[in-house]
C-alpha cells in the first residue's frame, strides 16, 4: 500500500477493480465514504459480481474473472490516445524516456528469449542500453522508437474498446465511461486512488494485474501524491507484517533475499544486490544492503557473526529452486519427500487449492504439527465427515500433534495493517485451557533442539547452536524485547570519522532509524524498515496521538508507518522538479530552498535538490517503471493470457495456454479442463462475506447464524436454464472436485457474452468446512486449480471452469 486508508478521503476518485472493499473491509471503507461525502470523489466499481462495494458505487461495470489485463491496458490505451497524460510526471519520474537495447521484442503474446520448455525466459534482451559513460540512454524527446514510452504505446494498441469488450465482456459503453471518469485524473489537481485485494493478487497473472494499474497510476501521475497511490489492501490485520518479517521462503525480514545455491559466498551474494545508479545523482538506496544484511545477522547470530566468517553468511540456508512456495511444499508432501509439517496459524486444507490433493500430500506425511487457536479442518483432514471430508483413518498413518495457542486479542504485541503502521496492543483477556503464546511454543521447541544438537551434533549444528537468544527469560520472549531487537541496537561504540573524539553512536542505546545501520558489525537490527519503532524515547507504536496538521490524513502521531514513520510512499513525486506541490491544496512535503519539509516524513534525503534526485529512491533509474527491467519472470510488460481454465481460447495469443511462465506440476496439467469444455461451460470464481472471516468465525455462533447455510451465486439466466430454483440445493464440480450448496439467484451477476459467445458466471464464497460451530459445508478449494501467478505463487482462486446442476443436496452420514 503506497498510501494509507486515512489518505483515501483525499481523493476525487476511488477505483475499486480486484477487490470488495465494503464487503472484505468494512472499517477502512469509512475513508471512502468520507471522500464521497466531503469532496465529493466519485466510486467506481469493476467487478464480476454487482457487490456489496458496487451497490454505493457512482457507475459500476462488469468484467469477466480473469481478464483484468486486457481492460487496464485499454485504459491506458484510451488515456496515450486521447492525449490524458500528465507530461511533465511521466517525463521526470517515470522510464518513459530510456531506450531499450536492441534485441528485445513481442510478438504474439511472447516477449524475446523464450524457452517454451522451461517456460521460462531468458531475460537478457530485457535491458536498457547502456551508455559509454555507464548510465542508460535516455531520449528527452521521445521520439527514439525504442524508448519506453514508444514500445509501451505499441504493446497497448491492440486493447481497443472492441477489444476489451470482445475479452473482458464489459459492454464498450460502460468501458468508454470508465476510461472517461479515470482520464481526468491525469491533471495535477484531480487524483484518483486504486483499491485491491486478492481479487488481482489469486491469479496465474495476479502480480501483473496490479502492475498494469500500476502503470496506469503513474500516466496520470497519480503515485506519491495525497489521494493517489496503489493501495492494497491486505485480508488481516497482520497479513503485511508476515511478508515485512520474511515469512516466505525466499525472503529475509525486510525484504532481503535468502541467497541462491550459485551464491556460495558472499562475497558472490553482495555482487548482484549493489544496485549501482543506472542515471547521474541518483541515489539507489538499496547500495546500503550491506547494512541491513551485516545488522540482521548480528541480530540473528550475535558474538557467532564476524567479519572473519563474513557475518555468519554459511549459517543460511541456500535455495535450489526460486522457492518453497506452498504450492511447491505440497507437490513435495505429494510425492512422500516431506515428513514433518509445521501448520502455524494456518488451515491450508481450506486455503490452499485443490483440496483433494492436499488430504492426499497430508496423509503422506509422518508428523502434522498444528498451533492454533481453534479447531481446524487441517488438524482434522483425517476423520471421516461422509460427504463434506472423505476419509478412511485407518488407512492414514499420520501423526497429528495439536498445540492450541493464544489468539490475537490474548497477546500483547504489534500489529501491521494496510497502511504499514504498526500498531500496539494489549491483551483483551487471558486464554483458556492450557493455551500458550506461540513465542512460548517456537522458544520452547528452538531450546529442547538447541540442547540436541549440543550434545548429539549433526551435520551442521552451527546455525541452531548459534543462534542468538538472549532474551530475559529465554523460555519465554516478551513482546517488548522481540520488538525492540526488530527495530536494532548499537553493540559497540562508534565514532565520527571524522573526529575521533565524537561518539556519534553509543553501545547499548537503541537506534532512532535505519539511517544509523552500519556494516561493521557494531549495530544489529532484526527487520530494517521497523526500525525506529521502538527507539530510546520509547515505544513508538503505542502513541495515540490522533493530531493531524493540515488534516492531511496523515496522523504522525499515531502508531509507527515503516519505513522511517513515512505515510506516503515516494511523496517527493508529489512535487514539481523545482520541488513545488503539483496540487497546493494537497501539500505533502515542499522544498524550501535547503531542505524538503511538509505534512508527511519526506521519502528522500530532506537536503536533496529537487533537479537532481529523482523520487523513486529504491530503484537505481530514480525513476518508476512503466517497463520492467528482468524482474517479472512473465514480461517487462502486462499481457492478457487466460486462465489456465478458461470458457474462450485467448484471442492475443491463441497458441499461448494460461501464463506461458507459470509454473504447473505435471499431474496437475492433467486436472485442467481443456479451453473451452463443454463438460465445464461455467466459469467460477471465489469471494468472502463480512459475516465470516476467513474459516475461524464459523467456529463464532453469531457468525454462523448471520450466514447459516453454504450456498452459491448464480445469474436468473442461469438458473432458469438449468432449472435452479431460488433457496434449493445445487451440485457444482470441476475436474478436481464437487460440493453441494443453497442457489442464491440473483440479478447481482449476469451472463456475459466473451468473444462471441455467452458465459455464465457462479460465485462461491469461501468460508464453510466441516468443523466449527456453522453448519458443515465444502470449501470452495474443492473446485480451484493447483497453479500460482508466475512471480510470487499465489494459487489462481479466482478464476476456473466448473458445472452445475439441481440437487437433493449432500448425503448426509
């Protein structure tokens, strides 16, 4: 999330595509009411389904699942067309103007080094040409027919309102009416802000859908601006803070990398991520990499990380693959070559897809460890539940060891929302039972291996015997000395190099911002981006102070915002080159003449000149991208493929199935249904209801009786064609599985017309299993394909092909 929720009250319009944010986010949604009711910011809504958010929307359009590409590139077709471009925000503080290196190309839905066997590309025609001088080319002038802006405009040409009806299904009517409301945002005093969830994220193209909005953001000049930004909004209230602390398998906390086999040393590991500036003056902020890598070992490993073992660099593991993503983890399970599997806070038997598989990779292993408040599906995969979980126990030999843990209103610590802040809070209430926090179990369980390892050794006991642990009571970390550990410390004292007498950093006081890490091994930090959260004056994310100078929305005062306090993300992109506001009537920050000072925590250095710094401080262009430079596996730019199962063959690229660079394990080709099946002519989607979270508030009575019974949506087209009637039981199926629900008919969702042809569309919420206090039911993973978006593995829920008919409804054992 660029911005915040408090800044969407600053906007003229609000575009929720890729999420329903009134339904999944009733709270946050307040800031867009206040929008529409003291600015008067209008709210579109583009979505499958006429949804809850599209019932107090301005203009609501239809769009099939899966084709949120083909509709954002005729966006910014409409937009390069009809000349509704901010100029001067896109020629200072975008690619537009580098020219690419000669060699790359597209053709047919196929960027250039593509190996259809790997499916995989060989990106080394994805660059920039590089000058004598060791920059990138830039053509000021736009006009070199490989720059940026000219290929950009190429790729889009084919996104016409024609076009976009023809893929997408929304009528060229309501398209044209979209793009009209979107393209007066491109001047400097109307700003438009994005809203999206997993809507975009759960598809086998999620990561590009949210980089077409992207780029669009950046052609009106809408990014780093109040009422502006890409703002993603994330499902739990600490689904950010999971990917900040590097709870992925490829990551370290704050968005380090764990480094690769090729990258056996570090000296190897460093070469790759100095990010040396591509244009003059710029600063490229990840050149101090070094810093918070060499801060978080020494936070990781203490005394054990020297120099002389380069920080401990050979304690960390070293990937074969990209990642163990769960997709991965669960093809491995599959195949018998995981045996011990740790489920924390988790209920991937409902979460991840293709339910069958999962009980089948499940069943292989030795050991299920659960830690979790409640009851999941997950612990219980084993039981027999008749029609709603099909089991023989006898034959699964499993061995499942539950560990019931506090929930989140029992602990004391901080939580990451939306907008990155990170908020305090204290327990509501003591848990039950023998629950215990989770910090007690991992600190528990890491002790009992510490002192195995000790004294039976192994192969490599370092990492664990190592491991820095120095906490009061080391069987039970508090909250308070794991958040300061996260925000870092000084470990010895440093003096100014300058002069020798100064002490400009002193041992044992905590550091006031990651500015102060250090590569010499005399600070530790255990997440960079939180540091200054909780400093020498204290805990910086208990503050409650709801101050709000120039009621900006921006509220200092309150909580923590990584990184550095900062609430708007790149805001130095809200000013002219000579540093001016675009729009005075929403100042971020302003340069004065010797420093940047404003409303918000400037995202530059505050004595850069605004000339020479460009605001895009992390990349080494200072510039945003509109063209990616070998850093999305499936293009440098957004291409509409179809999903894996889809109604329609892709009219771009006929011979290219589902994302030519996503990943698919071969028995899961299998399980596909073939393009166009009439075996499965109804294409399925997944969403949520405000009365259920996730699968944890069916296990909440008053939950439950706000949405008793399972059900599905479908069309009042599609009901009378099979002959559903209103309140009775259906039977849906794909080539993966079945479940039986209540039809819901209903006028919300319509039958669309793709490419010449008519498709019906069925919702399927996704809460019910068949444990907890609801009535038993089928989650929706039962139908979904096993296939992830082709940069992260986020598995493709939204999107898949499936049947229907009347039912009596399940068996019921």
């Amino acid at each position: 999330m660029t911005n915040a929720w408090t800044d969407i009250k600053n906007t003229d319009l609000v575009v929720i595509m890729g999420g329903n944010a009134a339904e999944a986010h009733p709270c946050g949604f307040k800031w867009v009411t206040e929008a529409k009711a003291n600015r008067g910011a209008k709210l579109i809504v583009v979505d499958p389904r006429f949804n809850r958010s599209a019932s107090v929307a301005d203009y609501y359009a239809p769009i099939r699942q899966g084709s949120d590409i083909a509709f954002l590139m005729g966006l910014i077709n409409h937009c390069i067309s009809n000349d509704k471009v901010q100029w001067e925000y896109v020629k200072a503080f975008t690619n537009a103007t580098f020219v690419v290196k000669e060699g790359y190309g597209y053709q047919d839905g196929l960027f250039t080094g593509y190996d259809e066997e790997k499916r995989d590309y060989n990106k080394d025609t994805w660059d920039y040409e590089i000058g004598a001088d060791g920059y990138a080319v830039v053509d000021e002038t736009l006009q070199n027919p490989r720059c940026v802006w000219n290929l950009l405009k190429q790729h889009v040409a084919i996104y016409t309102p024609e076009m976009v009806e023809r893929i997408c299904g929304t009528p060229k009517d309501k398209f044209l009416k979209v793009a009209e409301m979107i393209g007066e945002c491109s001047t400097p005093t109307k700003t438009m802000t994005s809203m999206y969830a997993l809507g975009w994220t759960q598809h086998s193209k999620g990561s590009q859908n949210i980089r077409g909005m992207a780029m669009l953001q950046l052609i009106l000049g809408n990014i780093g601006v109040r009422g502006g930004g890409m703002n993603a909004l994330r499902g739990h209230s600490n689904i950010q803070g999971l990917t900040d602390l590097g709870l992925m398998s490829n990551l370290i906390p704050g968005y380090l990398n764990i480094p690769t086999e090729k990258e056996a040393d570090f000296a190897t590991y460093m070469s790759t991520r100095g990010f040396k500036p591509l244009r003059p003056n710029q600063m490229s902020y990840w050149q101090n990499y070094r810093k918070f890598f060499v801060s978080f070992m020494k936070s990781m490993f203490g005394p054990a990380a020297t120099a002389e073992n380069d920080w401990g660099y050979q304690y960390l593991p070293k990937l074969d693959v990209p990642g163990y993503d769960v997709l991965r983890i669960f093809e491995m399970m599959k195949q018998g070559k995981v045996n011990l599997y740790f489920c924390q806070g988790f209920n991937p038997l409902q979460a991840f897809p293709n339910k069958a598989k999962l009980a089948e990779a499940l069943a292989k292993l030795k050991l299920l460890v659960i830690m979790d408040p409640l009851q999941t599906e997950t612990a219980r995969f084993w039981e027999d539940h008749g029609t709603f979980n099909k089991a023989d126990p006898a034959k699964i030999q499993t061995e499942v060891i539950q560990l019931p843990t506090t929930c989140f209103a029992e602990d004391e610590g901080s939580l990451v929302n939306s907008g990155r802040w990170l908020q305090w809070h204290w327990p509501g209430g003591s848990p039950p039972g023998e629950a215990k926090t989770d910090t007690w179990i991992m600190a528990q369980i890491h002790l009992r291996l510490k002192e195995l390892y000790k004294k039976e050794g192994g192969a490599f006991p370092d990492p664990i015997v190592n491991l820095n642990w120095s906490y009061k009571d080391p069987g039970d970390p508090t909250a308070e000395e794991l958040a300061r550990e996260m925000n870092g410390s000084v470990l010895a004292d440093v003096y100014d190099p300058a002069d020798p007498t100064k002490k400009i950093l002193e041992a044992g006081k905590q550091l006031s911002g990651f500015g102060q890490l250090r590569d010499d091994g005399t600070t530790a930090g255990g997440c960079w981006i939180f540091s200054g959260c909780w400093t020498e004056a204290g805990n910086m994310m208990a503050r409650r102070d709801n101050s709000d100078p120039g009621d900006a929305g921006m509220f200092l005062k309150w909580s923590f915002a990584w990184p550095a306090n900062r609430r708007i993300l790149y805001n130095r992109a809200s000013c002219d080159l000579e540093g001016k506001p675009w729009d005075p009537s929403r100042k971020l920050i302003e340069w004065d003449g010797a420093k940047w000072a404003g409303y918000d925590v400037p995202d530059i250095a505050p004595t850069a000149k605004p000339g020479d710094v460009g605001p895009f401080i992390m990349n080494p262009e200072g510039t945003s991208r509109l063209w990616v430079r070998k850093m999305m596996r499936d293009g440098p730019f957004p291409v509409h493929y179809e999903p894996f199962e889809s109604p329609v063959a892709n009219v771009i690229a006929p011979k290219v199935r589902g994302n030519p660079a996503a990943r698919v394990f071969a028995d899961d080709w299998k399980q596909f249904a073939d393009i166009g099946d009439p075996a499965f002519p109804y294409a399925g989607t997944s969403y949520r209801l405000t009365e259920h979270f996730h699968y944890w508030t069916k296990n909440n009575h008053v939950n439950s009786v706000l949405q008793p019974e399972q059900f599905v949506e479908i069309s009042e087209e599609l009901a009378k064609e099979k002959g559903i009637a209103l309140g009775g039981w259906v039977r849906v199926w794909s080539k993966r599985g079945e479940l039986y629900a209540k039809a819901v008919v209903t006028k919300r969702i319509k039958p669309m017309t793709i490419d010449g042809k008519v498709v019906h569309i069925v919702g399927v919420p996704i809460h019910w299993g068949f444990v907890g206090a609801a009535r038993k039911g089928f989650p929706a993973n039962t139908l979904t394909p096993f296939v992830g978006d082709a940069n992260i593995e986020t598995p493709e829920f939204k999107a898949f092909m499936v049947n229907i008919e009347p039912s009596t409804g399940p068996v019921v054992a």
